[in-house]
C-alpha cells in the first residue's frame, strides 16, 4: 500500500538527484538503480518517508543517489539496521540495497528477518563476486565460476537465497535480472508489500566477473535456466507484518503504543554547569551495573543528560564489572571517558579494570573507596569509606550501593532524594530493601 502525499508535494518524475551514478561502464547497479527510480516514482511515495539503507561494497554507494532518506553502516548488516528503523516507525517504507558480498556476511540478519516477516524491501545487487574489493568470489557465485580467489574455478554450491527465505517464511520472493523490462513493476510490487520482500536480482560485474569468465548478458540468462534456481515470482503470501504486529502488541499489554515515549519529568534541582565524568568499578554480581543505573536515573529526574556505558565479562557473575557514568546540563555527543572526575573502586577485580584511569586523575578529581584500596597509587584525592558503619547490614549485593549514594552525597550532583525516587520510580521490586541503604549511606561520610 502506498503512503500518499501531503498536499504540499507535487508529483515526483524522479527520486534520484542530480548526481551521476559512479559505477563501472555496463555494471548492472547502475540499470537496478534506475529500476528502483522507476518503481518509486510508480509509487509517488513521500521521499520523507522512504529510507534506503546500505552497508560495504559498490551497492553501499547507492543511497547518496536519491532523494530519500538514507543509512549506510558495516558490511553485513543493512537489514538489521533496517529492521531496527522498521520497529521504530512502522509507517516507513525501508528498502535495503545489498550485494552478494553483503549478504553472505550478513546471513542470518535476513533469515531472522525473513522468519519474522518484517516489513523491509530486500533488492539484493547479485553479481557473483565481491566487486569492490578485487573480485572474490561471493556465497552466490556458481560452481566452476573463475574469480580473484578461485583461479582453477569455484568447488562450492552457490546459495539459493530465494529458496532459503522463502522456506524460512518470507512473504514475497523474486528473483530475476538487471535487463528484465518489467523489473521496476516487481519492485514497487515489494516495496508495496506488507511484509518481508526480497528480490535476488542478477547483474553484470564488468570490471571482474565478465572478464574472468567471458561472461555477458547471453551466458547470464543461459546460467539462469540452467543452474537449477527457480526464477520470477517465487512466493508471494499473506503474512502478519511483524512492526505493526508489535506495536499491536505493546497497546494490548501496556494500554498504549510504545511510541512515541514519553519524556521523563525533572523533579530536583541540578548542581551541574559542565559535564561530569562518573565511573564505578567493582565485580560482577555484585549490583554495581544496577547501583549506577539508580544514578543514572536520579541524573535524568534532576533535568541531566546522562549516559551509562557497562563493562563485564560474558561468565555475568564473575569477575569485573565497571559502569561508566557522564552527567551533562547539555546534550551529551561522545560517550567516552579518557579521565574521570570521579570514581567508585568497590573491588580488586575492578582495580584491575581502572588502573589506566587511577593513572590519569588529577588532584582536582576524587577517588572514593573502602579501607583496604587506601594505598592504591593516584594523584586523586581519596576519600575512604567504611560501609560498615553504616546502620544496614553490608552484603555483597548493597555494598556497591552504600558506597555509591555516600559518593554522591559527597560529590553533590544533584540531591541524593533524586536517587531514591529513582529507585522506587526504577526499581521498585528492590525498593524496600534499597532505600534504607541510601539512608544509611549518610554515616559513612567523615564529617557526619
């Protein structure tokens, strides 16, 4: 179904800018490329509201081309970013231009998508090798076919896309050729379509593939009868579209879409005038990851921006675990942390993480620890804390949030009743064990 017009917008006789296609002489991304032009155009969608997402190789060029919306990442991936910008509107039309390159790297993203049956448009740009990076061959090139890494000729089957997505229960499957004249019906067909499309279109390599192979437009439609693949419409099936179904669902189990979000309301006053670097080190298991996640959230109820990076190893439960934590009255651009104003060492397993950091700190920062990490070697100010004075019992799982909330309070971002409405707002399954262990934090400070 095609998206109308606002009335603002005039017909469109082209989606494609005023910029030349940068492709070999003959490549068949140039002839795909003005099919896809075509079939927009059929259309008449709302540029605003088409993404053509890209990743590596000379079909990741593509997207610049037109006058759309674009994404391009890391080669493999275009249908889960894809998928992802599908689930965060569903009323956009996304379409994927991918190579055979791209999609033997990124085959189980478009299983899963096929599976799901999201509702992106796949035209995958299939010329039998990686064309960009010297002509190797690719999960598609046919057996005894010659290329860059297969000079006595390719021993593998080549893949059957179409066969496999559409097993896999993929909506609408095609497959044909860059010369096909009614390739730009089949594609507004797709990209008209509810569901997951995908359409393996075969095309010439003129700068690798033709001439390894003495291989034209004759021997492409010969290799097409006789390789055994079915070609045209393959499966075309009513199928559930998967964003919208989950945005169904969300209004069915939390009363409303899960989108648009709402924002969250400050309640407390700030102490902030400039960004500030916060990092928590201690082991894994022992709740330091939900200790700054409370932080975190105490920063947003004071109107901060924040940001919480974690570092664990993969046993979860074992071993390090450090929370990066930046707090910002202004939007915050780059995530990481070279020095920290001030960090939390809760454990020897988060010493070994942070010793870099211990390294960097100046006196004007502050490193707040307990009793056994006094002598640890920085030019920070220290300031050494007993959780055991504190009027809770210490246990593995509070200590991390003891520390934390004397930490705050001596650092004093922001009030430390921001962090216990964080916590019951947030956390609220632990809010009775947790607040009075903010309580408690205020007897471990010196002067208290």
């Amino acid at each position: 179904m095609a998206i109308a017009l606002e009335p603002a917008l005039k017909p469109l006789t082209t989606y494609k800018n005023e910029r030349p296609d940068p492709f070999c002489p003959g490549c068949g991304h140039t002839f795909i490329l003005n099919h896809l032009d075509a079939a927009l155009t059929k259309l008449q969608l709302d540029p605003r509201q088409v993404v053509l997402v890209t990743d590596i190789g000379c079909v990741g060029l593509s997207d610049q081309y037109f006058v759309t919306n674009a994404f391009h990442g890391l080669h493999g991936r275009s249908v889960a970013y894809a998928t992802g910008i599908k689930l965060a509107n569903p009323d956009l039309k996304v379409i994927v231009m991918m190579g055979d390159g791209g999609l033997g790297i990124g085959g189980t993203h478009i299983l899963n998508a096929a599976r799901r049956n999201i509702g992106i448009t796949v035209l995958v740009f299939n010329n039998f090798n990686f064309g960009m990076t010297g002509g190797e061959h690719s999960v598609t090139t046919p057996m005894g076919m010659i290329t860059a890494s297969t000079r006595a000729g390719n021993l593998e089957n080549p893949l059957d896309i179409c066969a496999t997505v559409a097993v896999n229960g993929a909506g609408y499957v095609y497959r044909g050729t860059s010369f096909d004249r009614d390739l730009p019906d089949r594609i507004a067909e797709a990209i008209a379509y509810e569901g997951f499309a995908l359409l393996d279109i075969w095309e010439l390599c003129t700068a690798y593939f033709v001439v390894n192979n003495d291989f034209g437009r004759k021997e492409l439609m010969a290799t097409l009868e006789t390789i055994g693949m079915q070609a045209g419409l393959i499966q075309k099936r009513e199928v559930r579209e998967y964003a919208r179904g989950l945005r169904a669902q969300g209004a069915q189990v939390f009363g409303q879409p899960t989108l648009p979000l709402r924002p969250i309301e400050p309640l407390f006053p700030a102490r902030l005038d400039r960004k500030f670097h916060l990092i928590i080190a201690g082991s894994a298991g022992a709740k330091v990851r939900s200790a700054a996640q409370a932080t975190g959230y105490a920063g947003v109820l004071s109107g901060l921006w924040v940001t919480q990076a974690d570092d664990y190893p993969t046993t979860v439960k074992s071993g390090h675990s450090v929370s990066e934590l930046i707090f910002s009255p202004e939007e915050i651009r780059y995530t990481g942390i070279s020095k920290p104003d001030a960090l939390v060492l809760l454990s020897e397993d988060g010493l070994g993480k942070v010793r870099h950091h211990l390294a960097a700190m100046t006196p004007e920062d502050v490193l707040v620890t307990t009793p056994e990490f006094a002598d640890v070697p920085t030019r920070a100010r220290k300031l050494i804390l007993n959780p055991q004075v504190g009027s809770v019992r210490i246990t593995r799982t509070n200590r991390s949030l003891i520390v934390t909330a004397a930490a705050l309070r001596h650092l004093d971002l922001f009030p430390i009743a921001a962090l216990s409405e964080a916590v019951r707002r947030f956390q609220p399954r632990f809010a009775d064990e947790n607040l009075p262990v903010i309580e408690a934090s205020a007897a471990l400070l010196p002067d208290r």
